[in-house]
C-alpha cells in the first residue's frame, strides 16, 4: 500500500520541496510564477480586448479626420471565424451611430465553389451580424447649409474654408473616379467569379433594439422610429434590364415597429403647440407588430453605343423593349396586425418644420437633368414606395378645438395601400411626384355624439403634382377621389366640425410676399352608387342617445355623383376668393325614412300604398314600361335605404345638375404687420434689393400680386359674400310630394 501511495501521480508536499531544493529553487518562485500566470489569465480574459479596443481608438482617430471613432472592447477569434466588440461610436458633424455589443460571424470552413450562381438568394451564408442596442441619429445637414452660406455670399460660420490643396485634390479624385466608373463596370461585368459577391452571396444581420432618429435641440420635436428585432437579408439578383449589372436586395423583417414625434430633449425655443394626444414618450404616428421591408435598386450600367441596325430603324421584339427600362430603385412596406396610423394639423406641423430643416431651399431656377451618354452609367429615374396592408388597421385623424382633442377614426380593411412615385430627374417642366393609393372597407366615425360618418367598400385617391424649375412659379395639384358604394351620414353640426378641421390645420401666421408661392388644387370626386343620408328632425335636434334613434332621414340615392371644384390660390392677398362646385348625379332618387313613433309613419305608407301616378296614353304607357324594364332589369345598390327598412321613395331623376358658384371675402389674421401696410413700390424695392439676381422674377411676381395698401381685417367693414345656385333637372324625372317629405325639407338644416 505504502508503494502504491508512493507511485500516485500527484507528489506530496515533501517530494515537492525535495525536488526543489535539487534544483537549487523554492516554493516562493512557484507562487511567483503561479499569482504571474492567473493574473495574465485575469488580463486576457477582462481587459486585453479593452486595452486592444483603445489602441484601435487612437489608431483610428490618426488616420480618419473627418469624425470620432471609438471601440470600447475588440477581440477575435480565429478558430470560430468570430470578431466581437463593444461600444462603438462614430460621430460626425452631420449624423452619429452607436452600438452596444455586437459580433461578426465569418464562416471560413464553407466549401467555396466558383461555378455557384451569383445571385443565388439560397447560397450559403457566410457572413453573420449581430447588432444589439443599434442606434442612428441624423442631427445636421452641414454641407448642404455650407453651400447655402457660399450660395448666399455669406461667412463660413459653419463649416470652415478648405484649402486651395485639399480642394484641388478632392477634384483630382472626382476625376478619377468619374475615369475609372466605367473601367470599373466593364471588369465587374467580365469576370463576375472574381466579385466579392461570389464569396459572400448572402449576408444576415441581426438587430436587436434598434432606432432611428432625426432632429436636434433646434426642433421642436424630433421623429424616432423604434423597433424590437430586425432580421435582415442582403443578397443580390439578376437587374430588371440586361443593360444593368445587378439589383441590390434587401429583405428583412421588424417586430413592434414604431413611428413617433418625441420632444426634443434641451430644445431652446418656446414650446406652446401641444400635441394632441400622448402615447407613452410621444406621438405615436404610426404603429405595428411586425412589418417586412424588401428594399431594391439595379446596379447602373452603361448605356450602350448605338449600332447600325438602330440607324437602320429596324424594330426590337416587345421583350428587349421591356429589357432597356431605367434602372429600379424602391422600397416595398407590408404592415401586419396591429397596424394603427395616427395624422392630423399638428402632425403636419411638425413634419413641415423638419423638412425645412433638413431640406432647405435654395431658390435657384433648378438645372435640367442631362441625359447619359453611351458609355456612361444609366440613369435611375425615380424612387418608389409602396406600403400595403395585410391586416385591419384603423387611421386617426386628429386635431384640437380649444385645447380639447377632435378625431376622425377610420377602420381600413386588408388590402389596403399606397404608393408614392418621387423622380429623381428633372426635365424642362420641372418634376412631378405622384400619390395613388386605395382603402378597402372603410368605416369612419366622428368624435361627436352622433358618430356614423361614412361607409364605403372602396376608396381609391391619386394626387399628382406639379413643381416647376423655378421655385415661386404657379404650381398646379390634382386630387381625384374614388368612393364605390357608399354611405354618407351628414348632419349640420360636422360643418362646424370640418371647419375646426381646416382652421386648425391652415397656418394662422400673417402673408409673407417673399415665401409666397401661387397654386391652385383641381379636385374631382366621384362617387359610384352611393347614398348620402340626411337628418330632418324638428328644429333640427337629434337623437344620439341609443341605437334605436327617433330620427326623421332624408336619403339622396343614385349610381353616379361626380363633384368638380377648384381651389385657386394664385394671387398674394386678394380681396375675394371665388370657388365653383359641379355636382351631377345620374339615376338619382329621393327616399325619406319616418321612425316607428312619427305619427304620419302609418298614415304615408298608406298613401304610398294607394297612390297612383298621373294616367298616360297607352303608346307613352307601352313606351314607359320598356324603359321600367329596361330600368328594372338592372338592379341598384342599396345599403340603408331599403322599402324592406321602412324609406319611401319620393322622387326619381334620370340626371341632375347641381352649380354653387359661391364668392367670399378672405379675413387674415389680425396682426399689425409692417410689411402688409407698406405700400406696393416699396415692397417692390425690399424684394428686388435682396433677389436682385432673379429681378425678372420677382417683377413678374409683384405685377400678378393683387394686395391693396391696407387689409380689411374688421368683418364688419368687409361686404356681404355672394353664394350663386344653380339646379338643372332632366325633364323626365318623377316627383312624388307627400306631407312628410315637405316638412322634412322644411327642417333639413345644410
């Protein structure tokens, strides 16, 4: 037993000290050695990737001038392929990014395979981020503001002069860069196996806890878009045209998405306009669970040289017309469940104010586009957003009356979407942006007593606008409004309700002549088989209380309603203002509806029981009942007003023109404005004193300009305006009159 103890592997503490002191040493060495080696443990386990991370800090910083950079922790691993870091900032004049802890996964052991389809979306993934606390904020645009300064003769305050050096060798590299970009095509495009796109076809990145930030303590309010994970996908594809190299794709997928207006934290100004509702940090301007983004853009190619078969004018097949298309560049949106979209005048306050902040305008005549030159990169012509609606959503509408919150709600159902088209070229007429969308089974209530507002099935709108070169030239809106089976509720009291509406969404502030820009809004709405219904109670007084309501309705009920009017707003300051409303309507019929204790229900369903219309000779009869049949054989949409419900038609017209030709007396705020009060030449002299450059301009502005020297701002001093009707009937129509229907007429209040 004695040799087997002996023979153990561990020695004891006398063999230890014995081997020791054979070797000339001692146990204090070995604690030495011991206590070094834990403490460089200690050192590479905590802090040499802390102390790795400040040397690449002040590396970086000596080589790169134009921002801060820095790492707090950087470690690798070279057996997993793993770089991982810690607190990374990069902070600019313009913009910041901030990271919590990430890591970089590249997966080295993956067989490579230089015949693999480049634009294979299934290839191995072998590049992997991972993001955790991401953070992208956008405070400043300096360049843009430092060529305002340079633009408008003024000092450089913000950004300092550059050196005639630096200047001449950021020159020498734009031309070097604009020598070599097709260099550059033409060798991608050769060997496409030598692309870093065949070694990292697909790239996943990982972001937990992200935001995105725009503004300063400038701004009133600054928008954040918030999110809880993002998993995104980077990987390419075939272009949309030969004539391209590639299209850039980007797939991803958000979670608990939110759009929002927070306070901006330290903001120096006054804050008087609140918002009209908070939700947790703020506005909530739009919300949902999940959202996917799949963003696009095409690889610009060249444009190619022409040759002699298009000299010839011989004619492509329809599939290479189809091949030269311009190049793509879009982001598609799809919102889930959960989907909430919250607007209104204070929202759009807030967005004016940041797009002015970080789109200045310069008020130049904007320079056409030149078109590409073969050999050189095509040209993207627009960018398209398009965001669409796979589940209910609901959109508010919100806006404030004496400091009390009015809305809109309005339930939208899946299918529901919107597209935005902004070129990104300019042509001699300048640009138009285009907004066409479509809402599914709409459900619009009011925050007043009485709620119902409208039901449709479908609401379609298309707005395009027109921007010319020069920036205070006549711009021109059109709004075309589709609504396809419709129920309108109306009341006297919305109008109060909408005009609260526009007097909170229109600016209050005084005119400007110097940021006065002439336009005007044609509208067209139109309505297919729709039904507008009307209260008629006595003394016009509503029953809101339950869902049995005592309430007399008048219904106008028809196929088509087509509704045209203008909205001029070309000239500064006028003195009236003078709007035209077209409205026609085909197969159009009157119905009225009594409730259960109207004591003429009973005694009209009597009468309509037995009346009977006027007699006719028999070939007008025969020829009446074709066109019954041939009325009768189609039949009409009804929603409410139905005979089955109760309505009792009243009248039947083929076609019908209703004309409002309605001038008023604008009243502007009243406020002792110096510039208002001055007299038109030398309001032409302060404008030409600072636009002396574009004096062409602003004579043509001043002559078209209507104001007088001195502003009625008392109503009582103004005139009486002046409101023109006009009714057109088509002479067949039928009209039946029974007591009710002229004392609901008698009540109606529009």
């Amino acid at each position: 037993m004695e040799q087997r103890k002996n023979d153990s592997f561990v020695p004891s503490i006398t063999q230890l000290e014995h081997f020791l002191t054979e070797h000339d040493s001692n146990v204090v060495w070995l604690l030495v050695a011991t206590i070094l080696s834990c403490g460089w443990i200690i050192y590479l386990t905590y802090y040499n990737s802390r102390n790795v991370g400040l040397i690449l800090t002040l590396v970086l910083n000596r080589l790169y001038k134009h921002g801060y950079i820095h790492i707090g922790s950087f470690s690798f691993s070279v057996l997993s392929g793993k770089v991982m870091v810690r607190e990374i900032y990069y902070i600019t004049e313009d913009m910041s990014i901030r990271i919590q802890d990430g890591f970089i996964i590249f997966r080295w052991w993956k067989m490579y395979n230089p015949k693999q389809k480049q634009h294979d979306p299934k290839a191995e993934t072998r590049l992997y981020i991972m993001v955790n606390d991401f953070e992208f904020h956008v405070y400043n645009r300096s360049a843009l503001y430092g060529q305002l300064q340079e633009l408008f003769g003024l000092d450089p305050t913000i950004i300092p002069a550059r050196k005639e050096d630096e200047k001449a060798q950021e020159n020498g590299r734009h031309t070097r860069h604009s020598n070599l970009e097709s260099v550059k095509v033409k060798t991608e495009s050769q060997d496409p196996s030598s692309s870093w796109r065949s070694l990292i076809p697909v790239i996943k990145v990982n972001v937990s806890t992200g935001r995105l930030a725009f503004g300063n303590h400038y701004q009133p309010q600054t928008l954040c878009i918030n999110f809880d994970d993002a998993f995104l996908t980077y990987t390419t594809k075939p272009p949309s045209s030969h004539l391209d190299q590639f299209m850039h794709i980007l797939k991803g997928k958000l979670e608990n998405v939110r759009v929002m207006l927070v306070p901006s934290p330290r903001y120096v100004g006054l804050q008087t306009d609140e918002p009209p509702r908070l939700m947790g940090e703020g506005f909530v301007v739009m919300q949902s669970n999940d959202v996917d983004i799949y963003y696009y853009m095409d690889e610009p190619g060249l444009v190619p040289e022409e040759t002699e078969e298009n000299n010839d004018g011989e004619t492509s097949d329809e599939d290479s017309k189809l091949q030269d298309l311009p190049p793509c560049w879009g982001l598609d949106i799809v919102c889930g469940k959960g989907t909430d979209f919250n607007y209104g005048p204070w929202a759009d306050r807030q967005r004016d104010c940041l797009w002015k902040f970080f789109f200045p305008p310069d008020y130049q005549v904007m320079k056409v586009s030149e078109i590409a030159q073969p050999g050189k990169p095509r040209q993207i012509l627009a960018f398209e957003l398009r965001m669409n609606i796979i589940a209910d959503a609901t959109i508010d509408l919100l806006f404030t009356k004496n400091r009390e919150t009015n809305a809109v709600h309005v339930n939208v159902g899946a299918g529901s979407y919107l597209e935005i088209n902004i070129p990104v070229t300019i042509s001699e007429n300048g640009y138009s942006p285009a907004i066409k969308g479509q809402l599914l089974h709409v459900d619009a209530t009011s925050s007043m007593q009485y709620r119902t507002l409208l039901e449709a099935e479908m609401l379609a709108f298309h707005i395009n606008a027109n921007y010319p070169r020069i920036w205070n030239m006549p711009q021109t809106w059109q709004c075309e409004v589709e609504v396809y089976k419709a129920t309108y509720h109306f009341i006297f009291a919305q109008k109060n309700f909408f005009a609260d509406l526009v007097q909170d969404w229109s600016s209050d502030s005084a005119p400007d002549i110097f940021s006065f820009v002439p336009y005007i809004w044609n509208f067209k709405v139109m309505f297919h088989q729709f039904e507008m219904i009307w209260a008629a109670n006595q003394h016009n007084w509503i029953d809101c209380s339950t869902k049995q309501q005592e309430n007399v309705y008048l219904a106008a009920c028809g196929e088509t309603l087509n509704i045209i009017f203008s909205l001029p707003f070309t000239d500064f300051v006028p003195t009236t203002c003078n709007t035209r409303f077209s409205l026609r309507g085909e197969d159009v019929d009157l119905h009225l509806f009594l409730p259960d204790c109207h004591p003429s229900k009973y005694s009209l369903f009597m009468l309509v029981k037995d009346c009977h219309p006027n007699k006719i000779s028999p070939e007008s009869c025969i020829s009446a009942e074709c066109q019954s049949g041939q009325k009768t054989g189609k039949p009409r949409w009804r929603n409410i007003t139905q005979e089955e419900a109760g309505w009792v038609e009243c009248w039947t017209v083929p076609s019908v023109t209703f004309t409002i030709d309605y001038t008023w007396h604008p009243i502007y705020p009243q406020k002792a404005d110096e510039q208002l009060k001055q007299s038109l030449s030398e309001m032409e002299e302060t404008m030409l004193s600072v636009l002396r450059p574009s004096q062409k301009t602003a004579d043509r502005i001043i002559s078209s300009h209507t104001a007088s020297a001195r502003l009625p701002v008392d109503p009582s001093e103004l005139p009486p305006d002046k409101l023109h009707v006009e009714l057109e009937v088509s002479p067949d129509s039928q009209i039946t009159l029974y007591g009710p229907l002229l004392n609901a007429f008698l009540f109606i209040k529009v």
